[in-house]
C-alpha cells in the first residue's frame, strides 16, 4: 500500500504548520515527516516528543546514538540513514562508533557502550530488561533517571520506524550515503 508524501501544499489544513517549521529547521521536508502529516496527531506528537528527548539528561551524541540503536534493532532503513548521518555530520562522532552500532558491534568507548547495548536489550526484550542489564547501565555511570529516558527515546523511534516500515519510506537524498538494507522478518 503506498503512503503519500504529503507537502505543505497538499497536506491535511492541521499538519501544514508542523510540516512548515519543520522545513524551515531542516532546509527541506523529510519524507517521514510528509508521511506523517497523514495523521496531524503523529506529525504533531513525534516533533514534540522529539523536543522532550531533547530535554534528557542524555548528551545529544548519547541521545543520537540511543536513537541509532533502537532504529537499528528495529531494522528501519530510513532512521538509521538519518541519525548514522547526523551522527556523523552534525555530532562529529566517531566514525567507529558509528559503525560499530550499526554492525552491532561492542562500542570502542565502554560508557556508550553500555548505553547502546542497554538500549539495544530494552528493545529486544521489550522492556522487561534483567538487573544485571540495569545494573550494568547504572555501573557505567549512567542514572537510574536515564534508564526511564531510554523509554521515552524507545518510544519516539518506534512511532518513526513502525511508520517506516508501514509506509516503506524512501531514504531522503541528504541521507543517502547512509542508506542501509534489513532483511525483513
């Protein structure tokens, strides 16, 4: 079933201002986003939950690469293009680091490291994490505030990927070089 990309000319009277400021904070309209005006309620609450993330006690490399994580444990092609290239191009992470989250591989750095690999285990068993994944979180030096954190970034992605694999979004070209295949389930 295709999804329309909806622009501001187009798009349902209720999402045109969300998808107007989003093009003048981005340079252009990310197709998500058009996908999303769709719904007026997704479009608006998936821009305020992404502002709240912002509000975590998480750094923005931490909050991109907890966002990378779930998008790539939830095998969507289209978040792991956008967030591997803001990670790389406005973060200035390490291309390893990279790399290494969207190889499932263990992380060069062992504090990020484990809230990758926390992220990755609260995904996979759905929230029901063993203490000693918790444990492991907190040992590293993050709070317990953050673990809740990690809900809410599990919660923003899985409104974006679901969509992404609902709709089949098509990588936007700013986001191309990133562009990565899953094999679905």
């Amino acid at each position: 079933m295709n999804f329309t990309i909806y622009n501001t000319d187009n798009a349902p009277e209720e999402s045109k201002p969300f998808l107007e400021a989003a093009r003048e904070k981005f340079g252009f309209l990310p197709n998500l986003l058009g996908e999303f005006a769709e719904s007026p309620a997704l479009l608006e609450g998936y821009l305020k939950l992404n502002e709240i993330v912002g509000k975590t006690d998480f750094t923005p490399k931490e909050q991109q690469l907890a966002i990378l994580a779930v998008s790539v444990e939830n095998k969507c092609h289209y978040c792991t293009a956008v967030h591997s290239t803001i990670l790389r191009n406005q973060i200035n992470a390490d291309d390893e680091i990279v790399d290494a989250v969207r190889n499932g591989d263990p992380l060069p750095d062992s504090k990020l490291n484990a809230l990758v690999t926390y992220v990755k285990r609260s995904v996979q068993k759905r929230g029901f994490v063993e203490e000693s994944d918790l444990q492991a979180f907190l040992d590293a030096g993050y709070s317990k505030r953050q673990a809740l954190e990690v809900n809410l970034v599990i919660a923003l992605k899985t409104m974006s990927n679901y969509t992404n694999h609902l709709a089949v979004t098509p990588v936007d070209d700013p986001f191309e070089p990133e562009k990565v295949e899953f094999a679905t389930v």
